[in-house]
C-alpha cells in the first residue's frame, strides 16, 4: 500500500512518513489505527499524540474479592485490598461470600479469598453456602480464574485454618489457577496478612501491564491518636463487682471500664478486646523452672524489640495453651528425643496439649540448656480476648461494660484459670489499668426502628449484648416488639441483670422475657425448651419479620436452639425438614438470623 500525493491532504514529508510505516502495519494495528482516528474526529477534546491514549486500551481482567468473615477481621482486610486495588486502578468486585451468586462464579477473572475458619474447622455463617455450592457438583469448571487464599484461623483448634484449605484444594480440582501460595494466619495475623496482600497486589499489578500513578499523598496528621488492636487504649477499671448471689456454681463479673479521652466508639453487638497479662505466679515458675535470669533482655519481634525475659512472658508470649504447631517448633530447640516422638504421633500429640501449658511441656519434656532468645521463635503473641459489650454507648459514652464468667479449673494436677478472666476476677481492682480496643461486629447488628420485632437469645454471659441493645433503645426513647429468652442454673443467684430486665419489661421497652433456670427442678430446662413451648408466637412474630439474635456457648447451646429453630419453623410452618432448613438459610441471608457464638 502506497499512499499518492495527488490529491492528498498531506504534504510530501508527511506522505514520505506513511509510505514507511503502512507496510509494517498488522491488520489488528491497522484497525486500531482507523477506530483511533475515527474517535478522535468525533471527540470534542484535541488528542495530539497516540501514546497520550494507548494506556487506556490495555484491558484488565476484574478482580473478584470473597470474604468469610465470623468477627470481621476477614472482612476489614477484604475493604483494605479492594481500597489498594482501585487505587492501583484496577476493576473490584468485593462481596462476602452469601451475597455473592454462585452462579456468577464462572464469569469470575481474578479471585481473592479472605475467610476464617469457625469452631472446629467450620466455614464462618456467611460462608456456609458457598462452600457448599463449591464442593458440589454443581461447581462449575474455572479453568479461567487465577486465585489466591488469605486464611485467617486461631492454632490452638485441631482443625486449623480449615476453611481457606478448602477453598485452596477445591479451586485448583476446578481447574483454577494459583497466582500466589494460600497463606494461614494465626490470631495474630498482621503481619503474615500484610505481606500477602503486597505481594497479591504485585502480581496483579505486573499482570496488567500498567503502572498506574500510585504517588500517596501525605496524611494529615490526626489530632488523637487512633487506638486499635495494634494501637490499645490503656484504660482505666471503674467498677469490677460480682454479678452472681451467694452459693452460686459460677462466678460472673460485670465490669465498668473508663473510655474517656480515648475517642473509641462501639454500637450493640461490637466487642471489647483485651490483651491480658499472665499470672505473676505462672512466669516465675516457668523461669525457675528454664533457670533463666529474669532480668535478662531478649527479641521479641523480627524489628529487634527487646523485653527482659520476665516482661516477655507476662505480657507478650502466651505460655497457658499448647498448640501442634507449638509442639512442632519446640521440638526443634529443646533437644529432646521424647518431643520428637511425641510430635511424630500426632493422636498423642493432639492428646497431650488437651489443657497443658508451657509449663507442662518443660516439666515433662526438658530443654537442654535453652537459650531465652529462641522464645520468640516457638511462642506465639497472646491473643486479644473480645467479650460482648453489655451497655449502650449512647447512654454511657466515657463507658463501656463487660459481662464476664471466670474460668476456674483442676487439671493435670494443678489449680488453673483463664488469662483474662482469671487476672481480672483475682488481680484487677478499680482504678488499675488494662490494654483495650474496640473490635467492631459488623455480622451481628441490631435494627434502630420501632416497627421491626427483635428476638434475643442469651444464657449466662450470652445476655451481654442484648442489654446493651434495650439499654440503647431506652436512650433513644425506641420501644416496639422485643422478646429476650434468657438461661442459666439458677434464678436466686444466677439472674443476670434481673433489676435492669424487670424495669425495661415495667416501661415498655422489652416487650417480653422468658427465662429457664435448669437447675432449679429435677428436669433441666433450657432456653430451647422455652422457645419449643412459645413455638406458635415465636413462628408468628417470625412470619412478621422479626429479626432472630443468638449470643453465648457454641458448642452446646448454639447447636440445641439452631436445632430447635428449625423445628419450630418446621412444624409451625407445615414444612419438611429441609424446606425448614432452607428457610431458615434465607433469614440468614436477609441478615434476620444473625448469631455471635464462641
């Protein structure tokens, strides 16, 4: 193709350009070109250069976030990667995974993972369904898709991180492929979250093929300082009294905490998180026992942080729950041939860190001659312990209040007790402090309105955050249709609360309260038993569109009232078990079955 100046509206050096650029064209290039020039006559803007523009037809694939999320750290860091991703300019599709149409898996391009693992191994309430559906047969072939999982889990359950290997395995049977290895989160998953989502962010970035302008603008700095998990408020113990009467079987606290000047805010339903201190007792024994120097400094973290030995295990290092992976890493700095059996068998492995402790594991298996220094190595940080809130901060904005049950128990020979529970109930008075943050709930949220019906189902320490629920309708003058369903042993000593109740029941904003004292008659009765014998009302407040809230023990009392849940609707609603149990999914769905079990 030769272009002639006759006639020609370019003139010769013009012509002489064409001449030698035409030829070299592909037909894919040429058609560019005509479509390049037939938009720029059309715009209204002057384009003076094709590169100016060639950007902007390099396509990108979508990139499609699920989250699982129990608690709603899956979920936090899900908004953090899909912010860092448009800010690389890239299309996101974020969703938690009961939003998210199945169907629409097989369009899906690029797809990041963020879950937790519930329970013993569970999918998270909000990902039950799409685990489900993924595992069936009904998963469609993704030969397309480039994945990743991020997975967030707590080592200390047998089943770690359970759910993101799931997703992993399952994916790559579907024929998905991995762009970056599945990463497992401990509680304290920062760090091993962060480099995960840099090095996602990477490939994604180097598949675009762009590199768009990602030049931070410098932050104002804030007036206040931000307190978080990595950030805690060193708040100050206001009131820490004893709940349950004289002659009680439990021992349950309520605990008032200063939040003024901390700028932190919770609504119904959120947590307060705290980071405990080991018992005094605890550290000095297992020092004694490593014959170590107390005073001696050593790293704790991969930046060279430095504590004496005696700070690091009060309150840096857990040292009362074993872990495998705990056993595992031990096993190669104590020197010791019975550790290395012990963790070559991993039933008896799985037997022996049943309600054991570091100072278990030195005692029965010694380190020869342990360097202090390698703590960090085996140890993992103490986790923060969340509790319900159970008051309302539109009533008490420099407050917030915890409902706790002590642990106490006898094992393996010894007197033991739960790190946060055990050090308030034994060691914390008012006016002492301790290292809090709020930890916002976002799967386990309350309706502010008169008309929509609220059902509440709390035993024992589960009733936390449906009284700072009425606590806050009664500051908000909100009344309407609510319904509490409380349990515990007793009704003299064990009635949580029962001023509070019987005064919101007298003004009207509870509208009804059933409670079940199991042990005051020689027949148990629980709270499912009450909601069984209030089926019909239960089922017809339901039918209304009311909104169910479970809160307190998931091993047992969770399971029973699910169970009784499903019955009611079942047999109220003429249905079969299955139809019931499909119901019940789709209050799930609609955010009107919502539960915070632990």
């Amino acid at each position: 193709m030769t272009l002639q100046v006759v006639n020609s509206p370019f003139d010769e050096k013009q012509t002489e350009i064409l001449n030698q650029i035409l030829p070299t064209l592909t037909d894919a290039q040429k058609n560019w070109l005509a479509g390049y020039l037939a938009a720029s006559q059309s715009s209204s803007q002057n384009v003076t250069t094709i590169e100016k523009s060639a950007p902007e037809q390099i396509a990108t694939r979508t990139v499609t976030i699920l989250y699982g999320s129990e608690t709603g750290n899956g979920q936090a860091l899900s908004e953090q990667l899909s912010k860092q991703l448009k800010d690389l300019q890239r299309d996101v599709t974020i969703s938690s995974m009961d939003d998210f149409k199945p169907k629409k898996l097989k369009e899906v391009e690029d797809l990041l993972i963020i879950t937790a693992t519930h329970g013993e191994g569970d999918p998270p309430d909000n990902a039950i369904q799409f685990h489900e559906f993924l595992h069936s047969r009904k998963a469609p072939k993704l030969e397309n898709v480039n994945f990743s999982v991020l997975s967030l889990g707590d080592e200390s359950y047998e089943h770690f991180c359970q759910t993101g290997k799931d997703f992993d395995k399952r994916l790559e049977e579907l024929g998905a492929t991995r762009i970056h290895p599945r990463v497992d989160c401990d509680v304290d998953y920062e760090e091993l979250a962060e480099e995960w989502i840099t090095e996602v962010l990477a490939i994604l970035k180097k598949d675009a093929g762009n590199t768009p302008d990602t030049t931070a603008t410098n932050p104002t700095p804030a007036e206040q300082p931000i307190y978080s998990k990595s950030n805690p408020y060193t708040a100050e113990v206001l009131d820490n009294i004893i709940l349950t009467g004289k002659g009680s079987n439990k021992e349950t606290r309520h605990i008032e905490i200063s939040l003024e000047g901390s700028n932190l805010h919770y609504e119904p339903g959120d947590c307060l998180a705290i980071y405990p201190k080991n018992d005094p007792a605890l550290v000095q024994a297992i020092i004694k026992e490593f014959q170590w120097n107390a005073e001696q400094t050593i790293p704790i973290n991969k930046q060279g942080e430095i504590r004496s030995v005696q700070e690091a295990l009060t309150s840096i290092f857990e040292i009362t729950r074993l872990t495998k992976g705990l056993l595992e890493k031990a096993s190669t700095y104590f020197d010791n041939e019975k550790l290395h059996e012990l963790v070559a068998d991993s039933e008896k492995a799985k037997t022996y860190i049943d309600g054991r402790d570091l100072l278990d594991l030195i005692i029965d298996y010694p380190p020869k001659q342990l360097d202090p220094t390698s703590i960090m190595h085996f140890l993992r940080k103490i986790p923060a312990r969340q509790y319900s809130i159970s008051s309302s901060y539109q009533a008490n904005p420099d407050e917030v209040h915890l409902t706790l049950a002590t642990v106490r128990y006898h094992t393996h020979g010894r007197d033991r007790s739960g790190v946060c529970t055990g050090e308030i109930a034994d060691r914390i008075k008012p006016g002492d402090q301790l290292n809090v943050y709020v930890h916002k709930n976002p799967n386990f949220k309350f309706p502010m309105d008169e008309e929509t019906p609220v059902i509440m189902i709390g035993p024992g320490t589960g009733i936390a955050p449906f009284r700072g629920y009425i606590e806050e309708r009664e500051e908000l003058e909100l009344k309407g249709k609510t319904w509490v369903f409380f349990g515990d042993q007793h009704f003299r000593t064990d009635f949580l609360y029962q001023v509070d109740w019987q005064n919101w029941l007298k003004q009207g904003y509870l509208s009804k309260m059933d409670v079940a004292f199991s042990r005051d008659n020689e027949q148990k009765v629980y709270v499912q038993h009450r909601m069984q014998e209030k089926a019909k009302e239960l089922f017809e407040w339901i039918e209304a569109g009311a909104h169910l809230y479970v809160c307190g023990d998931e091993k047992r009392m969770a399971k029973d009232v699910h169970e009784a849940f499903v019955t009611i609707i079942s047999q109220q609603g003429n249905l079969s078990e299955e139809a019931a149990t499909e119901y019940v999914n789709k209050l799930k769905q609609e955010k009107r079955y919502q539960r915070d079990v632990y």
